[in-house]
C-alpha cells in the first residue's frame, strides 16, 4: 500500500522543488506562530510551482476567522491542518479537506467515539520534532486514516511504518538543516526511505 507523504513547514523554493521532485504527496505552509511560518501571499507564492496532483496544506493553530479567511482566499489550500476542536468555529468553503490534529498525552484517544476519517497525530507540542507513542498511534491507526507526524527522519520512518501502519507520514525538522530551513537532500531522502519500504512490501 502506498503511503501518503508530507512535507511539512516549506519556506523556500529549493524545499519546495525537492519534495515535488522526490515525489512527495502533499507540501505544508505554516501559518501559525512558528520559526517556519510564511505569510499567505509569500506561501502563495511558493506554492506555484507545485502541482495540481500534489495536495497543498495551510497548517495553522487555533486560527482567527478573519486569519482563516485570508489564508483560504489568497493561499487557496486543498486542506487544513489545525485542532480537531477549530474547525466548529471555522467556515471552510466548499473543496478544503479538513485535517484535525490531535497530541500524544496518556489518555489520547480514550474520548474520542467517532474518529474523523482522516487525522494527524503528533507529538505533545507542535513543530518540535517530538515523537509521539507510537503504540497509540497505531491503535489510532486501525480506527481512521491517520497521518504520523513527530520525530521523522529516512532513518526512523521504515521503523515508525512497520509499527504504526499509518496511513500516511508527515515531516519537517527531520528534514531540515536548521529549524526552519530545509535540506533539499534530506527531503529526498526522506521520501525514498518510504518508496522503497513500499517496493520490499510489494516484492
């Protein structure tokens, strides 16, 4: 089975002609506070080159209506990935793809009766590079479509893969050269380590 790769908190067009390149499905802009956030015009613009085929993800935290707005007007995202409980105050215009965030605690997942179909599931604190237990993550992981994020690197993710069976993986400080830089190598990297577990499974 294929496995959905993001990269995440893209700032540069180097970064972002890797992870087109290496064949990433999907590439991630921030927008809240953060060492890799952009603005909507300048995440717009990044985003130009990027194909239709590859999914272009605003990824925010407990946004404002009036900042949602702005980004979903100039940006034009396919997704958003922010709080599970944002999106009730939040007016998504028809074609975004809502992807809530839920954080690793010792009680993750224990509430939650009905699983949105798709979700990310990371570390406790956003954008630190944390990882979460991955031992929850897959007992997530049999209820929804779950993105893994937190403490990837093409060293940990074959690993992180074979023990989660997420439906997809999402980085960003497992592929940079400095926090909010990225390394065009590690990207592709990072996306071959997931082709080619895909290529020992189907062999």
């Amino acid at each position: 089975m294929k496995t959905f790769v993001k990269i995440c908190g893209l700032t540069d067009t180097d970064a972002v002609a890797a992870a087109v390149a290496a064949g990433a499905d999907a590439v991630g802009f921030v927008f809240a506070e953060s060492q890799r956030r952009v603005s909507a015009d300048r995440a717009a613009e990044l985003a130009m080159a990027v194909p239709a085929r590859i999914k272009k993800v605003a990824v925010m935290q407990h946004p404002e209506r009036d900042e949602w707005a702005l980004v979903q007007q100039v940006f034009q995202p396919d997704w958003l990935q922010t709080d599970a409980e944002d999106f009730a105050g939040l007016d998504m215009v028809d074609g975004i793809r809502p992807l809530p965030v839920y954080r690793d605690h010792a009680g993750s997942g224990v509430a939650v009766v009905n699983w949105p179909q798709r979700v990310l599931f990371e570390g406790a604190q956003s954008g630190r590079g944390q990882k979460p237990d991955w031992n929850r993550a897959a007992h997530i992981a049999r209820r929804c479509e779950l993105v893994l994020a937190g403490g990837l690197d093409s060293e940990t993710v074959g690993e992180a893969i074979n023990k989660v069976r997420p439906w997809g993986v999402d980085v960003s400080s497992g592929v940079e050269q400095r926090p909010g830089i990225k390394d065009p190598d590690k990207i592709t990297a990072f996306v071959q380590a997931v082709r080619r577990l895909e290529s020992k499974h189907a062999g």
